[in-house]
C-alpha cells in the first residue's frame, strides 16, 4: 500500500480508504463473517483510513465498524460525519454536538480523527443543503466542530463538497476546514478542471481541487464508481445518485462511452476507476465501497497498477474536450 499526504493536517494516509457506505453496503448488509473478514483483510493491505456515517444504515455501519475494529485491536483512522436537518438550524452547534456523541457510543471510541460535514452547501436550505453561512456564521458547523476538537474529541474537520460550487468555495475559502470529500469520478472529473465542455452536462463542481490546494486541505475522492455505473455494467439496486442534472440513463450511457473512448483495458472497470482517481495528485485517499471482500483485493491489485498512463489520460482528455463523444 502506497500511502499519501492528507494535506494540512500532516498525516499519512493509505491511497484508498474502506467505505462504510450504501452503494458498497458491506457494513450495512453483509453477514457478520464477512465484514470481519473484509475489514481485516482491509487491515492486512495496509489500509489504515475507514470512514463511516450516522446515515449509512441509519447507524449500523457505525456500530458494526466498533465492534469489529474492537475485535482487531488495532487503531486505524476512522472518520465519521454529522448530518444537520432542517429542523436543526436553531442548534446548529449543539446538533453537532450531539451527532458526535451518539457516533462516538455506536464506534465505541473516546474520539475520531476526522467530523465531516455530510450536508450539501447550497445557496438555499432545505431537502439536506445548508447555506455556507449555516457552516460559517455564530454557532454554525464550524464553530460547533471547533469546540468539539478544542475538546480532544476531534482531531481535524472536514465538509463535503458537494452543490453549489460558489456556496462551497466560501466555505473552502475560509480556512477553517481540514479536508473535503470532493466527489470526483470518470465520467465526472469536473471537481480537477477550471471548465468544463459546453455540450456537458451534469453536477458542475469545476475549480473545487484547486480551492482545497490553495488552502493545502486534504482530498478524499468520493463516488470514483459513479455509485457503481463506472465499476460494472450490472445494476445492483445499491446506486444512489447524490448530485443533480443527471439520472440513471445518463451515468450509465456515460460510463459505456468513456470505457468505449479508452480503447484499451487498463485492468476491470473498477480497476480502472480506482486508477483514474489515484492519477490525481491532488487526491490523497480514494474511498472504496465494496460489496463482498473480493472487491477489496480487486481495488488493492488496481492501485498497485498505478495511475492510468499518460496515454490512456490523453485519450480521455480528447473525450472530454469532445463534450463527452466517443470517438
């Protein structure tokens, strides 16, 4: 395992990180001999970062990622997130707050290394948006996260860089961010450009990476399977698409057109999205949702392939600039 830098805060990472999420599931629906297999085969490639949410499973990822983490003995990172509801904007802080503790019982852990906000920011609330002034303003996200790390109960904060990419820039801007989960996937690399083609169309999160480089946050790329379009032409039943301007239809035909203007295997479908996201120097962890232990061992083999070559990136740049045509 290859391990990288996660900005500002100093830490090692490995280059891919256990996704406790829905579109994988593993921790959510799987048998207990499976996820205890699948995390400790995790542990044993050397994978030391897993990243959870009070939403994945409505806690049970939480709580399975405690008992099992117990049973290791061994203390990876683990990062987790707070949700605020609409009807939390009068306590943004306190909701904070309280999210942390509840985490913190189901993870059976003191602390976390990384509270990250899972809210999109968007110029308007409402439907699970906030506004950068709810992350920013007198008792906000920030202020709440803030005292929680003046307590030791967090090391680092982080938000999710997900809707209005202007919203969200006031909040990189700031400086009093840690990390962002930038969603950053193949048929989807807007997040890495300064614009993107005319004739595109989809989740629009352009000069995002090189906010977060500005003020040295670390990256976690989110969704590089395009909630599983990219990683396999089967549908699962898992996908979940959390960005707007597309649907179904529109990220699985632009998923078959990338793999189309590739013209060449660089290992399966996954793989190659996993290389795709590692390709970024800016990424420092690409989380991986899996479904069965085989897909981890699938991810592992990918990132030790490396970035995609100069060529294949060259033929997806041709693609891109195309408006998303294969050729």
């Amino acid at each position: 395992m290859n391990y990288r830098r996660l900005g500002r805060t100093g830490l090692q990472i490995s280059e891919l990180a256990f996704g406790g999420g829905r579109s994988g599931g593993i921790l959510i629906d799987a048998d207990d001999d499976t996820r205890r297999r699948a995390v400790r085969l995790a542990l044993d490639h050397g994978i030391n970062w897993f990243d959870t949410a009070p939403q994945y499973g409505q806690g049970r990822s939480e709580e399975a990622l405690g008992w099992l983490l117990a049973e290791t003995g061994e203390r990876p990172r683990v990062s987790t997130k707070v949700m605020i509801g609409d009807d939390d904007l009068g306590d943004i802080a306190g909701r904070v707050e309280r999210s942390l503790h509840e985490s913190l019982r189901r993870l059976r852990r003191d602390s976390v290394d990384l509270l990250q906000l899972h809210n999109r920011i968007d110029a308007q609330p409402g439907n699970r948006a906030i506004t950068a002034a709810h992350v920013l303003g007198p008792g906000g996200v920030a202020e709440g996260m803030e005292r929680l790390r003046d307590q030791g109960l967090i090391r680092f904060m982080g938000l999710t860089a997900l809707g209005d990419r202007h919203e969200t820039r006031k909040v990189i801007d700031s400086g009093r961010f840690d990390t962002a989960q930038v969603y950053y996937n193949m048929i989807n690399p807007s997040a890495a450009r300064d614009t993107m083609p005319a004739r595109w169309s989809g989740f629009d999160s352009t000069g995002i990476m090189a906010a977060c480089r500005a003020q040295d946050m670390g990256i976690l790329a989110i969704r590089i399977f395009a909630a599983g379009y990219l990683a396999s032409p089967v549908r699962t039943g898992r996908e979940s698409i959390l960005t707007a301007d597309t649907d179904a239809d529109s990220e699985a035909r632009m998923a078959d057109a990338v793999f189309t203007a590739l013209a060449e295997a660089h290992g399966s479908r996954a793989q190659t999205a996993v290389r795709f996201a590692l390709s970024s120097r800016d990424v420092a962890t690409a989380i991986v949702g899996l479904a069965e232990p085989s897909h981890l061992d699938e991810a592992v083999a990918a990132a030790k392939m490396g970035p995609l070559p100069a060529a294949a990136l060259q033929r997806l740049e041709a693609f891109y600039k195309s408006g998303f045509e294969a050729g």
